[in-house]
C-alpha cells in the first residue's frame, strides 16, 4: 500500500501493483507448498527491515538482477533435455496440485555434457544458479557417473547443495512414458519394447535403469563382473516373450545371430528423439505415466519448488 504513494512510479507501475495486490491472497496460499519464501523491500520506502529480506532498491546491480530478478538459470547436460524437464513441470502443477493460474520459468542453459560441472561453476561465481543431472546408473547399486559427481562437487563448494538435483534414471530418456516410445517405434523396434513391458511388470523400477541408447551386450550381463550384470541377468532370464529366448546356455552355442559382442537388443536412441518431441506437444492430460510416474512427481516437487511463477501479468 505504501508503495502505491511514491510519486516517482508511473501509471503502468501502479497498475501492475494494484494487480499484484488484488492477487495476493491467492499468491499467499503458495507459502505452505514452498520451502522457502523470499522477502523483496525497497529501502527507499521501507527504513526498517529484516537482515533476511532482499533490497531491490539498487534494481541495476548485476548480482541483483542475475540471481533474483530474471530467469533462473538451470543448467543440464544437454540442452535438448529442457522440454522433457518443462513438461514433468507442466504434469506437476496443473496434474497434481492443480495450479492453472501459475506456471515454471527458468532460462535453459546447455551443459555440454561432461563439461556441466564447469559451466555450472561460472554461473555460481557470478550469482545463483540449478543444475539437474541423471545418475548414468544401470542398475539401483551401481555409482553415479563423473559427470553428476563432479556437478554435485561444485555445488557444495559454493554452498547451494539443495540447488542440484541427481535424478534416479540412467539418462533423461529413461523420463520419457514407455507408451510414447511403443507409438514412435518402427516394427523392428518393437522387440526391445515388448521387453521393456514385461520386464516392468518384473521389476517396476528397471525401466530407470535401462540404456535405452545403447541397450546391453551379451557379454556385459552374462560375461562380465560389473555391478549390474546380476541385476539385468535375472530380468532377462524371467521375460518370456515368443522368440525371445537368451541365456547363458545359449550364449555357449555357436546360434546364428548370437554373439558375445553382439547387442542383446536394438537400442531406442533414434526412436527417442520423436518420442520426447511427441511428449513435449502433448497436453498433459493425455499423458499415460506407465513406469515413470512416481521419479515424475519427485522431480516435480523440486521443479516446483525453484521455478514458480505467476502468469502473464495483463493489465
């Protein structure tokens, strides 16, 4: 109210307050759905304030505006990965809690793969900055990949822990509904598909684990010692699918077409290109969650939580 007297705003100012304000109440009910609220105050109106609250009265400094009055920036290993992130958002806000008058917003910054820890570190020297990486884990016990690790590092040096998020999928491909990859696969696809629907029906969350880009070799899962051979090898050897039949057995024969070098399956790494540009088109009220909805909601929660917003302010 008191801001509404300084002489010094314009009429679309005071109309963009008297907006905020008649909003308030309904903007209010998002303190309990947050963890944490940030006061902003002028100190050129307002002389007495808490040590925790923000002064937006110097709008121009360039720490100010970069980590608090634009964007956040929220950096992923690959760019591309922005539109799969932004639709679990969109499923979480309007899906499950149900908020059709707010939105996410964040500025998408490409991480460039093994090289996100760094870009990360550059954000964080010059303001606050996220970041969001996939685990590359082929099985619940394997460890997380360099790239998660280094990026989780750099976090922790700069104090911003909670502002990292490890996602517990292999890759972001592993986020994309089972049913979007069986609607844009080719029939020579579709054995790996086939196999990923019963293997889900075994172990629900194997389907996060999966290397749907390069999918299992023989010898990785029946010739090998690595920590999710066991894991993959006990999947595999319980799917029984028409003309699916492997095994170490087999693996033994000289059989036409099985080879210990040889890939287990056909991989999805071209079939998900289309699957992720489907699922970035759709509303979310068609989407079918199959296997992915419970690292959904997780995911959501933290999204959320940083990236909030108002609508649109239409005066």
């Amino acid at each position: 109210m008191r801001m509404l007297g300084c002489k010094s705003l314009g009429e679309l100012q005071i109309a963009t307050l008297k907006r905020i304000m008649h909003d308030s109440t309904y903007m209010n009910s998002l303190h309990s759905l947050v963890s944490e609220n940030v006061v902003f105050f002028s100190s050129a109106i307002n002389k007495s304030a808490s040590d925790k609250w923000i002064d937006i009265c110097d709008y121009e400094d360039s720490y100010l505006k970069t980590s608090y009055l634009q964007s956040p920036k929220v950096v992923f290993e690959n760019i591309n990965d922005a539109m799969i992130y932004k639709k679990v958002c969109e499923w979480y806000l309007y899906q499950v809690l149900e908020l059709n008058s707010y939105k996410v917003s964040f500025e998408p910054i490409n991480g460039g793969g093994d090289t996100t820890a760094n870009v990360c570190e550059s954000l964080l020297k010059e303001g606050i900055a996220f970041s969001v990486c996939d685990s590359d884990k082929k099985s619940p016990s394997c460890e997380v990949g360099e790239t998660a690790r280094k990026t989780k590092e750099v976090f922790s040096k700069y104090g911003r822990s909670s502002n990292f998020i490890l996602i517990e999928a292999h890759e972001v491909e592993n986020l994309i509904p089972l049913d979007l990859y069986k609607e844009c696969a080719r029939e020579q696809q579709m054995p790996i598909i086939n196999f990923l629907e019963k293997a889900v029906g075994l172990q629900p969350c194997c389907y996060g684990y999966f290397d749907m880009k390069k999918s299992f070799k023989y010898k990785e899962i029946w010739g090998g010692n690595k920590t999710y051979s066991d894991y993959w090898r006990c999947i595999f050897e319980r799917v029984e699918l028409e003309g699916f039949e492997i095994g170490e057995s087999r693996i033994n024969q000289s059989d036409e077409g099985v080879k210990v070098n040889g890939t287990i399956l056909n991989n999805l790494s071209v079939v998900s290109k289309f699957a992720a540009q489907k699922l970035s088109s759709m509303r979310v009220e068609e989407l079918k969650l199959n296997g992915v909805e419970r690292t959904w909601n997780e995911i959501g929660v933290k999204l959320f939580d940083w990236f909030v917003s108002h609508d649109k302010i239409r005066l």
